[in-house]
C-alpha cells in the first residue's frame, strides 16, 4: 500500500487528524544494455494498485505501506542499524527504526523483494530452494497474521537496512480524511531476487525507466510523491551514482502538499511551486479554498488590509503579470496603490473594483513601463497623491511619470488599516535593477513590497545604463539585514523566507560572476557577445540578448572593482592578474 497521496476533491472542513505512520521503499536497477536497444541508465519498479474505489485505486506505486505494531520489534533484527541512529537519520526522538523495518516489510509482502541476510551473514538470494518457503510468508504478513520478526526467527534471518538509504519525507494535506506520515527509502534491488507483484493490493510490476514513466503519465496513473520521486531519480544514470547523492550530506525537508483550487481543477502544491508559501498563508487548514494561479483582474485578499490584483500583461519578461497591491481599511476606509501597473484601461477598472474604499495614494516602485503607466489614469480617476522616484536614465523607462512626493528612502508613512490599527509603510531605496527603484515594508506584517528587486521564479535583469549590478547586490545585501517575514514581489505570489530568497539571488549573481572572470581569462580579450555563449550556456539562446544586459553590468562592475579592463569595447584581465 502507498499512503503518500494526491488529493483529488475538496477535503471537508473537519479538524485536522493525527497522520499515520508509513513508509515507501523505491527499488532500482541499472538497465540492462543487452535485454534493451535503449540506453542503459536506471530502471525502478513501479506496481499498479488494484481497483478499490478510491483516488488511488489503479495508481502506479512503489512498496509501501503503514508502519505495523510488529515493525517496532524490530531492534533485535537488524544489521548495521540501531534505533538511536535510524532515529536521527530521520530527525526523530525515537522509533525511527520502525519506519526501516516497516519499508523492508512491505517491500517483501507486495513485491517479493526481501532485504536481509542469512546466518552466515550474505545477502539473502530468493533464486534457490529457500525462496518458495520465504514466500508462503507473504499472505501472512499482509494479513497480520504473522510478524517480521517472527519470519526473521524461523528462518535465521537479519533485516539488511543498511541497503536502505533515506530519500524524502512526505505528509498528507492536514483536512485530507486520511492522513500519511510517510518516509521514502531508496535501494538497490536484492541480487538473485526476482520481484513478483501479490496479485492482492497490486495486479500489475514493471521496471521502467523514469524519463520513460514520466513520458507515460496520460496513461500511467502517477501520484504527486512518485511523479516527484521519478523526476528526482530521472536526474542519474547510474543506480551507484543516485545512491552516493542520496546518502550523502543533504537536508531531507519535510513535504507536505497544500490543496489548491485552478483551471485544472483541484490538486495538491508541492514546496517547490510558486504558489506554496502563498497558500499557507490564505488557507491554513488546507480547505482547498485559495487558488494556484494568478489569474489577471481577479482580486485576492492577502490579509485583512491587503489585496493584490494583477494585470493581464504576463509574458517572458513579466511572467504571470504585474502586480498592483491595495493596501488600506480603516473607519474612513482608505486605500493606497503600490505599483498601478501597465497601460491597461481594463486593469485599471478592476484595482477601481478591488479598492474597498476610496484610493488616496499611490507608490509606485520604479518606472519601468509594466510598473507606473497607469499612475495617469488612476489619479486622474481618484485624486490621488503620487509618490516615487524619477530614473537617472530615461531608457526604458515611462516618461509619463511624475511624482507629487519626490522620495529619497527612509519616508515613513502612516495609513489606515484594519479595525483602527494603522499599517505604517517605510520606502526604501534600493537601487540597481533600475536607479529609482524603490521597495516599500509594511511594518506591521514584515512584508516587503519588492517591485523587480526580487522576483518569483526568475532573476531579475540588470540593463545599464540605469541598472546597477554593485549596486544590485549591495541593497540585496542591506534588505537581508531588515526584519522580514514575507516579500509581495511585483511578478508572482507571497513569498515566504524572504532572507534565502535574496542570499540565494546574492550567490546566484556571484556565481555568475564567477563565470564572467573565467570567460574573460580563457577569451579575453574578447568582446561582450564573444563572452556571452560561454557565460550564459545554460540559458536557452532565446534569452541571449536580455543576457546580454546582465552580463554587461557583471562586466561594469568588475571594471569598477579593477578585476578587468576594457578597450575599445573588449575585455580582458589585467596585467598584474594575466
């Protein structure tokens, strides 16, 4: 059985329930060359569930299931493993060899594959007389009739878990009926097994190779864990290879996937989709009430005195559009604007729908042309004062801008919020994707409001003359000082963690960075488009010419820092460093 679900329907409303034990056990092999005229690479085991009448009937699995009673029993069976080590492998106080000896169980009750050694201390082979007594145990143990430990004594065996080496932790959606704490092992196949399906929880095995279950997915009914696990395993050619990275030093985060509504219906969000930290926040209980998409004119309320609307400009360089925040509330019920957005009558019809109450001010960010266009017609529709920063450099920038306040950074701003309380807003200059580019905190949720200084699921370019690479990272640098929760970027959901988010953009540039130098040293001295195919090779060569602008400013700033020298527009190392 594989507890670790997709959720399909709206869960009820019902109070969270405790989750249940369980544990999964993914077994590969490296493809044979010969039995295939396909590439070698690995292979894993996948089993169809039988028919039950649930969501997970007919789904592709790997062995597992609930951690049984007996499963505790097992410290006395075990090779090269205790309690207090499995424990802290899994970040638990205790009993975290159960979950080992739960995985090796299931492994054998629904797949025929057996992890443990004989008397004599070698790696049990099932290919010989001793397998057809090993599997009338199967039925038994299923049944609960029988106990691991009970088959280990009859036959003079010890549970071989040190094969089995920790993958990943995942834990079903809190307003699910059932919920699954379930941990994932990775391990070679047993030698001289063969894995045969029990023809009761599964009716079907196959050894697939992940990119080829994957490719397969309109047919093969994958759950949200093994889509993932595939994915992951799809990473390594070789079984040895996957295995070094999965035993080897790495944080094994919890996932628990977060119910969600959209155009595709109801599923499950992972951690890594844009959308996670967001639905925390908006639906803690896991209702299914929030949503996985931005969907362009459609209000959202992020808090009581925020709501977030955004424009129907989503594009490579916008990605889901731009965002306009609404920030206000209060006995007067007065709004602010933070970033109008593009030249759009419609998204400006629905801010002027979203707004509860009468919009008073507007801030705007910087004045790149998917930001403060429609700053004209929102003040000339509501009277509004305007306030933000004029760009250094007119390139790219909206020349319709201006400004009532002309701000500095360092502005405090009281306005109305929720049941009396005010919501105080602080500019913060932060220069470097543009000149004028400002954030603004909302103090009382430690929110940033971050325009293009951060931004979700993509970096963020860097074009000069305007832009400002130092200057990018120096104010990266000073916003990871603030005390942050959460940052509302102008492209993308909340964001929790805002200190990674930016420390990780910090050393993404460097790294970057790291790279232009070595172009520069192997090339040099070269031109900016001779550096770019090496330094931006992993990019697609779509997005070369915005590249460029990025790494133009990378260039500027080591000039700027000495580390090279331009003339006649090539580069090349100094001197002192050739």
């Amino acid at each position: 059985m594989n507890h670790a679900t997709d959720a399909v329907s709206p869960p009820s409303p019902a109070e969270a329930r405790p989750p249940r034990a369980a544990a999964t056990l993914v077994v590969v092999r490296d493809a044979d060359a010969a039995a295939s005229a396909a590439p070698r690479g690995i292979e894993v085991l996948l089993s169809r569930r039988a028919e039950r009448g649930d969501h997970n009937s007919g789904a592709w699995v790997f062995p597992g299931g609930i951690v049984d009673p007996g499963d505790h029993l097992a410290q006395g069976l075990c090779e090269h493993l205790d309690d207090a080590a499995a424990s802290a492998r899994l970040g638990l106080p205790e009993g975290g060899l159960a979950y080992y000896a739960a995985a090796v169980r299931e492994c054998f009750e629904e797949s025929g594959l057996l992890y443990a050694t004989d008397r004599a201390g070698t790696l049990l082979r099932l290919d010989d007389a001793a397998g057809a007594p090993l599997a009338a145990w199967r039925g038994p143990l299923h049944r609960g009739e029988r106990t691991l430990g009970q088959m280990c004594t009859a036959f003079g065996l010890t549970l071989a878990l040190d094969r089995l080496v920790y993958l990943s932790h995942w834990l079903t959606p809190p307003a699910r009926a059932k919920r699954f704490d379930t941990r994932f092992f990775i391990a070679a196949v047993p030698p001289g097994q063969v894995a045969a399906h029990d023809g009761t929880e599964l009716v079907e095995q196959r050894w697939l190779r992940p990119a080829d279950a994957l490719a397969r997915a309109h047919e093969l009914k994958l759950l949200t864990p093994t889509q993932k696990t595939l994915e992951t395993l799809a990473r390594f050619e070789t079984v040895a290879a996957l295995l070094a990275w999965a035993g080897g030093p790495r944080e094994v985060d919890l996932i628990l996937p977060r119910v969600a509504s959209g155009s595709a219906g109801m599923r499950p969000v992972i951690p890594d989709e844009p959308a996670y930290d967001e639905l925390g926040r908006l639906d803690p209980a896991g209702l299914g009430t929030a949503s996985y998409e931005l969907v362009p004119g459609v209000a959202v309320r992020l808090s009581p005195r925020l709501i977030r609307v955004t424009a129907n400009n989503g594009s490579m360089m916008t990605g889901p559009g731009t965002n306009t925040y609404l920030l206000g509330g209060g006995a007067a019920n007065e709004w602010a604007v933070i970033d109008p957005g593009p030249p759009d009558d419609a998204h400006v019809e629905a801010v002027l729908a979203a707004a509860p109450g009468a919009i008073r001010w507007i801030f705007v960010t910087h004045t790149h042309k998917d930001h403060s266009p429609a700053t004209v017609a929102l003040q000339a529709r509501t009277g509004a004062q305007v306030h933000g920063r004029i760009a250094e450099h007119p390139q790219w920038q909206d020349l319709s801008f201006a400004p009532d306040t002309h701000l500095q950074g360092g502005e405090r701003f009281t306005l109305p919020g929720p049941d009396g309380a005010a919501s105080t807003l602080l500019a913060v200059h932060t220069p470097g994707h543009a000149s004028n580019h400002l954030c603004y905190q909302l103090e009382e949720e430690k929110l940033l409001f971050t325009g293009d200084h951060v931004m979700q699921a993509s970096t963020v370019v860097i074009n000069p003359p305007d832009g400002d690479m130092a200057a990018y990272i120096a104010s990266l640098r000073a916003l990871c000082e603030r005390d942050l929760d959460w940052l509302a970027p102008g492209h993308g959901f909340l964001m929790a963690r805002p200190k990674r988010a930016m420390q990780a953009i910090v050393a993404h540039r460097l790294k970057r960075e790291a790279k232009v130098l070595a172009a520069v040293r192997e090339l040099g001295p070269a031109g900016a488009e001779a550096l770019l195919a090496t330094v931006y090779a992993d990019v697609p060569e779509r997005l070369h010419a915005m590249a460029l602008r990025s790494l133009t400013a990378h260039l500027l700033k080591l000039r700027d820092e000495a580390a090279v020298i331009e003339a006649a527009g090539r580069w090349s190392l100094p001197a002192s460093v050739a």
